[in-house]
C-alpha cells in the first residue's frame, strides 16, 4: 500500500503469542493491530480546521474486528478521512495505539486539536495519559464529547466548529 500511495505511513503493531491454554510460546509475536494514513490524507493535515472526530465500526464476516477512523473538516466544510486502524476490539490500549499514531505519525507534536468522540471508555482512557500525546491536562488537546446523532451534528456543524475555535484561542 506504501509502496503505490507517495508518503503513506503505516505502523504494525505486535505482542506476545499464547497458546489457547495461555502458556507463552517464547520467539512467537502475535498481531495486535494495524494503522496507517494515505499521504494525500497526511498532506491537507496544515490545512484543516483543529477540530478531529474519531470512532469505530464493527466489522463482521470473515475477518472480525473493529475499524477505527479519525476524520476533520478543511476550510471548505469537505469532510477528509485522516487515518484509519484495524484493531480486535475496542479498548483503551488499542485507542491508545491508534492516537499515538495519528499524534506522532500524522498530526505531529505540538498541535493543538479538539477531539469528539462517543464517551466510550477506551477513548476516554486515551485523554487521561500523557504518553499518548493527547493529554487534556496538559493542554495537548480538548476533548469532547458527542451524544447527538448524526442528523444533529449535521444541522449544527458549523456553530460546534466555531464554538471549538473560540476554546483554541483560550488554551493558546
């Protein structure tokens, strides 16, 4: 995929392996999960409004899993995919794997963003930890929260997004 799309990056990430009576088999790593960003994707990042949603989809069928997307909106309100994630499920130590990612491979250090989300806990977890680059006390990043659906946030995008600027120039 790198190879074909001019400055994608992906990141593999392993583990250890157990047997299925748990007993550690030494040398053997097992596949935790995958991330990765298109380089047209990683190129608009300068351009986009410091406002970041990420969620996750079920996926079904052969291959079971969780996919998990962060997407952000540029100047002309085009909604743009920035990095996306292939995880076994939905916790705090695959989001974190996910935002250290977009953070480090995507985003860079130093950016401030505000993050909306659902409120589940594995995203909330990500949000309390400095190593992942999202620290809300440090001032790495706002986050919040989204309990509206999908037609409200659609009739509300633009005043979320203004409201989220005026919190940036608070926290500059």
């Amino acid at each position: 995929m790198a190879s074909t799309n001019v400055g994608t990056v992906y990141e593999r990430w392993h583990g250890p392996f157990f047997d299925k009576d748990g007993v550690l088999i030494e040398g053997a790593q097992q596949f935790k999960g995958i991330a990765w960003a298109f380089g047209a994707c990683i190129q608009v990042v300068p351009y986009i409004r410091p406002v970041i949603s990420i969620d996750a989809c079920f996926m079904s069928g052969r291959y079971e899993g969780r996919l998990l997307i962060a997407c952000a909106y540029d100047a002309e309100n085009q909604l743009l995919p920035l990095a996306f994630a292939i995880v076994h499920k939905e916790d705090g130590e695959n989001w974190g794997f996910f935002m250290q990612f977009l953070r480090r491979r995507v985003i860079g250090e130093g950016k401030f963003f505000c993050v909306i989300s659902d409120q589940h806990k594995g995203i909330k977890y990500v949000f309390d930890r400095e190593d992942y680059g999202w620290s809300t006390r440090t001032g790495q990043c706002v986050h919040r929260l989204l309990f509206a659906s999908q037609s409200v946030l659609t009739k509300f995008q633009i005043q979320l997004i203004v409201l989220v600027l005026n919190l940036k120039s608070t926290h500059v």
